[in-house]
C-alpha cells in the first residue's frame, strides 16, 4: 500500500492499457452495453443527420432517456471520426476513478492518501464502468459529470468564498441530469447541505439558476410523456416499492458491506447494536411484517445479482433475507443520523423504475457513499488504516471475472 502513491502514474498506465486491450476485445461484462450500443445506433444516425428531426425520432420512438449525449457523441464522430470518438469516451471513462480520487482527498483530508487511492481505483472493476467505457454508452459521462460536481462542492465548502466552484458544482450536476435525468435529485443532495452554509439570498438565487438552467429538460420531458403518456407512466410513475426497498438493501449489502469486513468495523458495530437494541428490534418487526408472506415477483430483466443468484437456486426467501441484513448495514453505517438517512432516501427516489437495473447502482452508490454520507465506521476506518484493500480488490475482481464468464457463456 505504501508504494502506492509513488506508482500512481504507473498504475494508472497499467490500467488504462487494461482499458485499450478491453476495447479490442469488446469487452461486455455488464451483459446490456453492447445490447444498448447497436439498439441505440439508429438514433445517433438520425440525430447526427438532422439533430432537430433526430430529437423528434427519439421521442417518437418512446426513448425515455435524453438525445444530448448522441447529439454530443454524433459531432465527436464528426470531428475525430469513430473510432477516435469511441477512445475520447474510453478515456473520459477512464478518468472517473481520478476524479473520484480527488473527492477523497478533499473529504478525507490529511488522512491516508494510499488508502484513498485503493479506495478510488476499485471502480475500474466495476463491470458497468468498463463495458460503457468500452461501449461508449451514455452512462459513464453522466458519471463523470456527477464526479467533477461532487469535486467542485468539496472545493467549495473548504473555501466559501470562491463562489465560481460552487457555480460549477451546479453546471456539472445539470450537464449529468441532461444526459441521465435521474441526477436531478443530487441537486437535492446539495441543498441539504447548503442551506445552513450559504446566506438565503444566494440559497435563492442559485434555485432559480438551477431552474432556469434545467428549463429546456423541462420542455423535452414534457413533450415526452405527452408523446408516450402510457410507456412513461408504466416505466417511472408506476414503480414496486416493496421489490426496489428489496433491491437497495441488497445494492447496499453487495457494494459497501467489503469495506466493513474487519475486526473494529466488527466492534464498533455489536457496541452500537447493544446501546440501540429497542431500535432494532422494532425495525425488524416493521421489516417482517411488511414483507410477511410477500411473494417476490418473477423478473426476466432487472433486479441485481443477488436477485439472479438466488432466483437461480430457487430460493427466493434468501434475498428477501440479504436485504433484511443489509438494512442493518444501513443503520449500522450512518450514525442514526438524520440527514444521513435523508440522503439514502433521496438517493432510493433517484431511481423510480419499474425495472431496476445493477448498473443505475454501479459504481455511484459507492461515489455517493464515500462522498455525503457521514459515517463514524469508515472514518474510523480510513483514520486507523483498517479497510483491507487487497480484500476488497479481490471481492471486486472476483465480480468482474464473473460477470465476464456470464455473459460469455450467453
């Protein structure tokens, strides 16, 4: 670990070459990028012929996602021909886990930047991450604008007076909210935090900017649903709480339980259990009772890997009883706190789908974890040097491999 730091730059070329040799390949380890590039093809050729009539295809043809990354993707095309594009995205992509360093070290500041870095250059496993980058899928530039604004919003709260990173921090979120709209709600996430940091007039001035800002969404979601009022109703208005509350547990057992694998996580948690037994024993009964003789629905698409995993073997209790487990990881990890539990709400409302997909989770709930959520168990963690980073490699390669071998096979 100590040498990390000073390979940085080594690592980073190793890895990025991991990258290269993905893209020869056609790397598709989350089973739907390769799926989504060709099914999506059509449309890139419409908008890059004629944006405007390519805009109204997109609508037509019931795409519930925005045209603005194929509009951007489509002039990249223009400019540096396919393939030089496709390696632009492949490297935009590659800058992600950099940026998500940079969040570290402001979050984190003064502790352990070796730590940091192994924390940081864990999402180049993800398989989603990889496979879009390989792909030029539209998910990892909402990513890296999400990144770069969580970035500009440490900038700024460090130092209140530079009032242009804050400035960025919103232009950012917007540019991932025009390319997935589902960021829109991290705007919430901000506001949370500001509102007792910043005067109210600037409180208001930047909600109006934001407004202003997001107002052609605003028209192009409009003219959608008028357009595919049934599909869009279907797919985001009409969702399954009981089976998404399922999912997120389960996300958030599989994605943040590797970090807490060590003895003081093990301590600081069977301390807490013993001082909050009366909570939870009550969130168990309300657990069990809302989800007493809950027949878990058969879903061809969707629903993550312990959802697969478990569906295979035919027990299907099992992931009911993973998610119980990782709603205690939940409670466990964010101190009963408030705005911690305010944040995980928000973050669950992000994604109101009828499908629900592991990739809407890979990797930004780790970025969202590591960055808002103020848990005293990872920053003792990271102070005390605890988190097993070659552990936690494992885990994650382990899932890649997998995933690799899965879709393989297909």
């Amino acid at each position: 670990m100590s040498t990390l730091i000073k390979n940085k730059f080594v690592i980073y070329l190793l890895i990025y070459f991991t990258f290269l040799v993905s893209f020869l390949l056609g790397e598709n380890s989350s089973g739907g990028s390769r799926n989504d590039f060709f099914h999506m093809q059509i449309f890139q050729e419409q908008i890059s012929d004629n944006i405007i009539k390519g805009m109204n295809f997109f609508i037509d043809n019931g795409q519930g996602h925005s045209p603005i990354f194929y509009i951007i993707k489509a002039l990249s095309e223009k400019l540096f021909n396919k393939t030089g594009s496709d390696l632009l995205f492949l490297s935009l992509s590659f800058s992600i886990p950099m940026v998500f360093y940079s969040i570290l070290k402001k979050k984190f500041r003064g502790l352990d930047k070796n730590l940091l870095l192994g924390i940081s250059i864990i999402l180049y496993l993800s398989p989603y991450l990889r496979s879009s980058a390989v792909w030029a899928t539209n998910d990892n530039l909402a990513i890296l604008f999400f990144a770069l604004s969580i970035s500009k919003f440490f900038t700024f709260i460090k130092n209140h007076e530079k009032t242009k990173d804050i400035f960025l921090c919103f232009f950012y979120i917007i540019l991932a909210t025009y390319i997935r709209q589902y960021y829109i709600m991290i705007i919430l996430v901000y506001f949370l935090f500001l509102y007792k940091n910043i005067t109210l007039k600037f409180f208001i001035f930047l909600s109006i900017l934001s407004f202003i800002l997001l107002i052609p969404g605003f028209f192009y979601t409009y003219n959608y649903i008028l357009s595919n009022y049934d599909y869009a109703v279907k797919g985001v208005g009409n969702p399954d709480f009981k089976i998404n509350f399922l999912i997120f547990f389960n996300m958030y057992l599989f994605y943040i339980l590797p970090f807490f694998l060590h003895h003081e996580s093990y301590k600081a948690i069977r301390s807490l259990y013993n001082k909050k037994k009366f909570y939870i024993l009550f969130l168990s009964i309300i657990f069990v009772l809302f989800f007493f003789n809950y027949n878990l629905p058969y879903m061809q698409f969707g629903g993550g890997i312990y959802y697969k995993f478990f569906q295979f073997l035919g027990l299907d209790f099992l992931f009911i009883i993973s998610a119980f487990i990782g709603m205690f990881l939940v409670l466990f990890t964010i101190n009963l706190n408030l705005k911690n539990l305010l944040l995980l709400i928000i973050f669950f409302i992000m994604l109101p789908f009828s499908i629900i997909y592991q990739k809407y989770y890979d990797p930004i709930l780790i970025i969202f974890f590591f960055s808002f959520l103020h848990s005293k168990l990872i920053m003792t963690s990271i102070k005390n040097k605890a988190i097993n980073i070659p552990f936690i490699f494992a885990y994650f390669l382990l899932f890649l491999t997998a995933s690799n071998i899965y879709y393989l096979n297909l």
